[in-house]
C-alpha cells in the first residue's frame, strides 16, 4: 500500500475529469507541495475567509472553551464550525452567549456538528435563531446493507426539512466507508443522487475521499453545487493509506489543495474549513496557528 502514495497526481487535475480511483492517476509528491510553498512566497492568499473545524483543538475546548476560541481567533481564522464536545453545540453557554462571544471576536459560526438524529428541532430553531447556517450530520457508520443508506437518504430529506423551516441548511460530512462499494454501489453516489438537493447540501472530507482512493477534483466536478463545505485535511505521504489518522500540517502532506480549493470554489463550495487529527512534534493549537498561515497565504 506505501507505493500508493507516490501516485497522487488525480485525472481531473489534468482536465480529464473522470472519477477514477486514485491508483490510476500518478505524478510524484514534492511537486505539489514545492509548487505550493513557492506560491506562498509570491503573493497574497486569495482567500477572504476561512474556517477551523474545532474538533481540531478538543482538547483545548474541553479544558477551556472560551480562551480556546479567543486564541482560533487570533490566528487569523474568521470562521468557525464547532462540534457537540459533550456540553452540546453551544458548549454550556446560551446560543446567544456563544453568538456574542465568536461575533466580538470577529468569528463567523457557521456551523456545528452535531447528532441530527436527536432533538434536532430543538437544536435547529436555537442554530437558525443565531443565524448559523448548518447543521452537519458527521458520522452515521458504516451500514450493512445498501437498504440502511436508502433509509438514510430518507432521513437526511426529513432533516433537511426541518433545518430548513428554521432557517438554516443541513448538511452530511463523508468518512472513507461510504466510498467502499456495497452489493455493486458506492453509498455516497446514493446519497448524493437520492437526496433533495432543495433540503441536502454535503460537507466534503477532502482527506477521507481521497483515502479512500477516489479523486476529490473528480467528485466535486461529477455533483456540483452539492459540496457547499469542505474539509481542508491533508494526507501525510509516509503513512500507508490504510492508517485511519493520517494527517498533517495542511501543505506538508501529498495533496494538491490549491487545485482541489480552486474546483470547490468554481462549483458551489462556499466554505472552506481546516481540520487537523495528527500531530507530530506539534500541539494542536499550534498546528491550527500553522494552518491558518498557509490558508492566509494560499494563491490558485
């Protein structure tokens, strides 16, 4: 599996726009983040807003929520997407604490993950009265049966609905098992083709799809305007694709973010929102410091 990451040129980067496995697309690793690196050095980012996933710096936000969000902040992110670390979305606070604390800041919260498949109309009507503008389904878990993502598809239409009637937008965010084919399908082609895309919008893991060994480029170019988030997660080149917590500092791993950031924007991607799960020789907040500078920087 290692020699798979020396191939990670995808088609689409070179206009061909297929969907094709990523074992199929080849071109070696360091140009892509040279390029990168040289481009930072020659101009300003393109970029006016950019987001930190907080599951980034959980361990930060579990001990001290509110000097975490004030640091995120200074690092130069200007949007927010949370996650429920226990304390629900709101992290203890009333929403419209939490509302008047990231806007002080000069923080967007536009999103949270959050369990859409529990008291989500409670959680909708406190999210759409602070002006969020999604709730993200992020996990659901691999399914048995392609039945189980047909109900799925149902639900996600039935909580779109309700996000919907509160004013904000209900997303679903990939993991690498709906790339896995199930009795002759990908799931996540069923999810995109059998969900309204008046109620559904997705998130894409830019990460996850790619280790799963599908082409990002490729996959927002095939659903366009459905991928309205996505997640900036690089992949390290000397983990096998097989390691589930596999990424890095975004720019010093093996994908080409610049193109795959460019193709979002041509096609409905409107949020852009960094997540780290690794850390080698860094600390979280650290390394969302270091992200941030690179997404401040990044030209395309």
């Amino acid at each position: 599996m290692k020699n798979r990451r020396k191939f990670i040129k995808m088609s689409a980067v070179l206009g061909t726009g297929a969907l094709l496995p990523l074992q199929f697309c080849a071109s070696p690793k360091k140009e892509t983040v040279e390029g990168t690196e040289a481009l930072l050095g020659a101009a300003k980012g393109i970029l006016d807003d950019f987001g930190l996933q907080l599951y980034s710096v959980k361990e930060n936000m579990a001990e001290d929520p509110v000097a975490t969000i004030k640091a995120v902040a200074s690092f130069g992110y200007t949007q927010i997407e949370g996650f429920d670390g226990g304390k629900g979305i709101f992290w203890g606070m009333k929403n419209t604490e939490f509302k008047s604390l990231t806007d002080d800041l000069g923080l967007n919260f536009i999103a949270s993950h959050a369990d859409t498949f529990k008291d989500l109309e409670t959680q909708a009507e406190q999210a759409g009265a602070i002006g969020m503008k999604y709730l993200i389904n992020p996990w659901v878990g691999p399914q048995k049966s392609m039945d189980a993502f047909k109900k799925l598809a149902d639900d996600f239409n039935k909580q779109g609905e309700i996000c919907k009637q509160h004013g904000l937008r209900f997303a679903y965010h990939n993991h690498g098992y709906t790339f896995e084919e199930l009795e002759g399908q990908i799931p996540q082609d069923y999810l995109m083709e059998n969900t309204d895309p008046d109620l559904v919008d997705f998130e894409m893991d830019t990460y996850w799809v790619y280790t799963a060994g599908f082409d990002p480029i490729a996959y927002i170019k095939k659903y366009p305007n459905r991928f309205k988030l996505g997640h900036v997660k690089d992949k390290d080149g000397d983990l096998d694709f097989s390691e589930p917590n596999g990424s890095i500092l975004v720019g010093k791993g093996i994908m080409d973010f610049p193109a795959i950031l460019r193709t979002g924007m041509d096609n409905g991607m409107k949020y852009f929102i960094v997540e780290q799960e690794r850390f080698e020789g860094t600390t979280p907040m650290e390394a969302a410091e270091k992200n941030a500078s690179f997404m401040k920087n990044i030209v395309f």
